[in-house]
C-alpha cells in the first residue's frame, strides 16, 4: 500500500511553453502533499507544500507565479510549470503524507519527473 | 537555519567491502530517515530512528541515531552491486508550512563486482 505515482516520468518541451504534472496517491488519501526539485547529483529540495483545498505554500525563492500547485482532491496535487525555460530542466519529485488518523511523519515518494526543456 | 552535512559525499568500493556514511548536524531533530535513490527514480524509506541512541538492522544495514539526536550513520557490511545509490539522510524541518523534510545532500555509493 501506500502507492505515489507521476505522470509524466518524462517530458521535454520547448522554451516558453508550459507543462502540467500530477501527483497521485493510489490507495490512500493525502491531505498534505509535497513538491520537490532535484538538479542531477544534488539532493532534493522543497519548492511547495500542497494542502487539499487551500492554497500551497511556497518556499523562499520559488516563483509561486511560475510554478503553480492545485490540490483540487484527496488524492490527486499538479504542478505546472509556467513559461519554462531551459534552467527550470530538472526532476521533479511529488510526496504525499496520508490523512489523519496514520503516522503523519512518514512521506511517500512518486518516482519523479524528468523535465527537459529545450 | 536545520541542516543535514553528510559525508563522504562519494564512495567507489569492492563488492564485500565494508563502509560507513554519515549524517551530522548542529541541530537536535527528533527524528532522522534513510533514503535511498536510485537514477530516474525517487527516493525509498529504508528507516527512521527516533530514539537517541536508537540501533537499527535491516538485512547488511545498521543504522544508529546519536544519543544527542543530532547525527546518524548508516553501516552497511559486505556491500554487493545492488546496494549502489544515492543514500539520503532526512529529518522533520522548518519549513514555512512547518510540515516538511529537509534532506542532506546525499553519498553517492558505487559497488563494483
């Protein structure tokens, strides 16, 4: 159980378009989930927290105008990158933490997205 | 500002080697987890250690959290192929939603056969 899935796993786009990507949790809910970016051989680092039904809260020095979170369900947060260009190319990794009433220390990770903008 | 140092930041061993990677910091957290990566995917929860002082053995893996809590190593003995990855130490953070975990910067491992 406790299964985090993202679609896309890989999507390359050309400079100053914009591309979505979802986060699902299969077999749970998550009221809270997570954004994270991780530039090849550096560890990852939080861009939001995405909570079910209210606004996500940035990070210090993430865009929120660029990189737009909607937690519309329990089970499904997006993340569009708006107008991308090429330094926004990284992996981009979701987590999820289940509702209450579970371990709410415990964050399950998606398998990443890999962006690649040209 | 909470963070993680890990060190060696990378390690290229013998299959059957042991080794040793470290998570320190200057600040008490009252909890630490293990991750590993591997490329193209994300991150898997090997442990959490709660307890300062804590020991815990998973298959090769020991993982022992710092009786301060403000450090954790992870050991693994007779390293094999499949072990290579990126290991992560994580621990709860402050972030502004108070909620996340900050991360380390991570040991790449490398086992050759």
């Amino acid at each position: 159980g406790a299964v985090v899935s993202q679609h896309p796993s890989r999507v390359i786009c050309k400079s100053g378009t914009s591309v979505k990507i979802e986060c699902r949790s299969l077999d749970f809910q998550a009221t809270t989930m997570f954004w994270y970016r991780q530039f090849p051989k550096q560890s990852l680092m939080l861009m939001a927290t995405s909570n079910e039904g209210s606004k996500a809260t940035y990070e210090q020095g993430v865009e929120k105008d660029k990189f737009l979170i909607n937690h519309a369900s329990l089970t499904l947060s997006t993340l569009t990158v708006t107008s991308a260009h090429p330094e926004d190319s990284s992996f981009y990794i979701c987590s999820a933490i289940r509702s209450a009433g579970y371990n709410t220390d415990t964050q399950y990770f998606g398998p990443g997205t890999r962006l690649t903008v040209l | 500002t909470q963070l993680l140092e890990q060190s060696p930041q990378f390690l290229s061993i013998q299959e059957g080697e042991n080794l040793t990677v470290y998570c320190n910091s200057s600040s008490v957290f009252s909890s630490l987890q293990w991750y590993r990566q591997e490329p193209g995917e994300g991150p898997v929860l090997l442990v959490t250690v709660v307890t300062g002082g804590e020991v815990k053995k998973l298959k090769r893996l020991t993982f022992q959290f710092g009786d301060a809590r403000k450090d954790s190593s992870l050991h693994i003995t007779a390293a094999q192929p499949g072990d290579t990855g990126l290991y992560l130490c994580a621990g709860p953070g402050h972030n502004q939603a108070g909620t996340a975990l900050i991360f380390g910067k991570g040991t790449t491992l490398s086992v050759s056969s």
